[in-house]
C-alpha cells in the first residue's frame, strides 16, 4: 500500500485531510493511484446520487462586467469583446425553451453589470417563479450587499454561485487588479449561506501561481464552508486578458480536484464544467467519472453564445448547447449515466 493510497483510504473514511495531507497527495499521485482515487469517488457518488445526472439551463444574460480580473475573457478592459446584454423578456423567453426541452433549473449568470439593478434583477426572478414555480433559478451575478441578496432571495432565488477562486488571500491578489478584494468576496459567501440559499464556491485547476498549498487550501476552505455546490474547471488562457502566454491547467489535474471534492463532501452539487469539455473531448465523461453529478448546457439565444468567452474556444455548440439534450443524454448513457428533469436539489437540502 503506497502513502497516496494510505491517504486515499483516509480521505474516503474521515472525508477530510490536514491541509498537509492535502498538498502531499495533489503533489505526489501518479497513474495508478489516480484510477483508484476515482473508483472511490464514483463510488461515493453512487452512494448518493446513484447514476442520476443533473442539468441546468445555462443563460449567460450580459457580458458586460465592470472587474477586471486578470483571467476573464469579458474583463472590462477588453476592447475586443463584443458586449450584449439580454431583455428581460428574452431572458424569459430562453426559460420558456428550457422549460419544454426539460430543464427544471434556471442559472442566470452574467458579469457584474451595473445596468440591472438590485429591483430589476429581483422583477426578473419573480417573474421566472411565477412562470415556473417548480424550477429552481440559480444567480451567478457576482459581489453585492447582504441587502440586495436579501431581496433576490425573496424574490424567490434558490441558489447562488459565486467562485472564490482561490482561498489563498496572496493568491487571489495576483489574480485580481488591487479594487476588488477577498474579504469581500468571502463575506458574500457567508452572507448568502446566512439567507438560505444553496451556495456554489469554486476555483480554477492550474490558474497562473496556483501551487499545491493553494490547492490544499481550497479543499480546506471548502471542507469547512460547506458549500452546496463547487464550480471547478481548468484555467484556459483566453488571448486578450494578461494571461494569455500562461499555461492551462490540465484535464489531469481536474479530475483529480474533482475526485477529492467529492470525497470530502460526498453530498455536494459538483459540474463537469464547460471548461473540462473545452479542454478535451472527453472531459464532461471523465468529470463524471471522477465523481461530478451535473452538467450545464447553454440556453442563451444562439445570436450571442459565441460571446461570452470567458476563455478562448469556449464550447458552446454541439452537445454544449441546451437543445442537444437528447445526445448529451446519448452520450451519458453510454458511460452509463442517466440525465433526468428535475430541480436536483442537494442531497439532504431541507426547502423552508
Ligand atoms: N479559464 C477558466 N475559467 C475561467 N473563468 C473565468 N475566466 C476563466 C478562464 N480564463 C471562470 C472563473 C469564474 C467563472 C464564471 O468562470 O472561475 O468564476
């Protein structure tokens, strides 16, 4: 028994690891392991899901954002970006769609865009809720007050995804320009864990600095958080931010990212991301091997899905887009998995 498998078999009983423990694994397993480590989380995730795959309609309503992070693909400096932002009618209409083609969660995510207002955003969730009470709707629209999550709340919002990013304070100030900060976006999380909504955090696998501490330290953080739902893809350079000579992270590395947060929190919401899928074109199937339970395709009007590029040759046709259920469903049933229309709550998750 080597002392990556030691710690493997700890990991599965105890569902944590110090933060040393952590960094010694992510540094240290080679092949072998890593096939063990992923037969412990599918089985895990059996454990609790079985082979049941959630989607979510994905609208990305604006690429309009006032950050600058250096990673991001629609930062406020990018001249070459072409902007857009969605109608609130066209945001309805796009549930509609999701609506009939089965989905049963709505995630609105866009960049910080100043245009909709604490009121209008809440105008815009009522409205879905009214339309489809048995839909959950998910917010992925950055930092704000505890107030104005307040109101989304009780407009009905469900969920709410926000990344930390990297739960190294040092590190996340060399991937964000000095305006923006941590301890912000670490009160977000816990203010929006204190309303009630289920809370997605998150981080990119191989983001320009990242160093197996960093990592460690994220599973540490999300060990302790307990978020409903994590968000984890690889860093993809995209040509037009500061980043793009850096090197992406790799499908490798993910997966093994994936595996241990499924392992620490075997009831959590975990994606195979777009970005898994962009870097390879097996990713989404390997994501779900390694222990992810959800995947995203994308419900934005076709007119503009090719300009939310968060990074370069961001997927968003083919088996990426919302329509294509049937062969995303195709797909998965072939490793064995079945797509199923449903919320998809978190296991456990008690609704008031
Ligand atoms: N590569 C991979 N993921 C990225 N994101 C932003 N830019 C990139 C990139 N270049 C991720 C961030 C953000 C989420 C919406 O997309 O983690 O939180």
């Amino acid at each position: 028994m080597t002392r990556i498998r030691q710690l493997i078999d700890k990991l599965e009983k105890n569902t944590s690891l110090s933060q040393e423990e952590y960094t010694q694994l992510i540094r240290e397993i080679q092949k072998p392991d890593m096939e063990y480590l992923m037969e412990k989380a599918e089985k895990i995730r059996q454990k609790y899901y079985g082979r049941d795959i959630y989607v979510r309609g994905l609208i990305e309503f604006t690429n309009i954002c006032k950050n600058n992070c250096y990673y991001c693909g629609i930062r406020s400096s990018n001249r070459n970006c072409e902007r857009y932002r969605l109608t609130k009618k066209e945001i309805l209409e796009c549930c509609e769609k999701g609506w009939t083609l089965g989905y049963r969660t709505f995630v609105l995510q866009g960049g910080e865009d100043p245009a909709f207002t604490p009121e209008e955003m809440a105008d815009i969730v009522k409205s879905i809720k009214s339309f489809h009470p048995e839909c959950a709707v998910t917010l992925s629209f950055g930092e704000y007050p505890f107030e104005v999550y307040k109101l989304w709340k009780e407009a009905g919002a469900d969920r709410y995804l926000l990344r930390h990013e990297t739960a190294n304070k040092k590190h996340y100030e060399t991937l964000h320009p000095v305006e923006m900060s941590f301890d912000n976006r670490m009160r977000c999380l816990y203010d929006l864990k204190a309303l009630g909504y289920q809370v997605g955090c998150g981080f990119m696998v191989g983001s320009p600095n990242q160093t197996p501490e960093d990592l460690a330290q994220d599973m540490c953080f999300i060990k302790g958080f307990k978020p409903d739902m994590v968000g984890v893809g690889p860093f993809i350079p995209h040509k037009d931010t500061p980043f793009k000579d850096m090197k992406a992270g790799t499908l490798e590395q993910t997966l093994i990212m994936l595996a241990l947060i499924r392992l620490s929190l075997p009831e959590v919401l975990l994606p195979a991301t777009t970005a898994l899928g962009t870097i390879d074109p097996l990713g989404r199937e390997l994501g779900i091997r390694a222990g992810a339970n959800v995947c995203m395709p994308n419900l934005s009007p076709e007119s503009v899905r090719n300009k939310y590029t968060l990074y370069d040759n961001k997927l968003c046709t083919g088996d990426e887009a919302a329509e294509y259920l049937k062969s995303l469903s195709n797909r998965m049933n072939k490793i064995g998995y079945n797509i199923i229309s449903a919320r998809g709550d978190r296991y456990g998750f008690k609704r008031l």
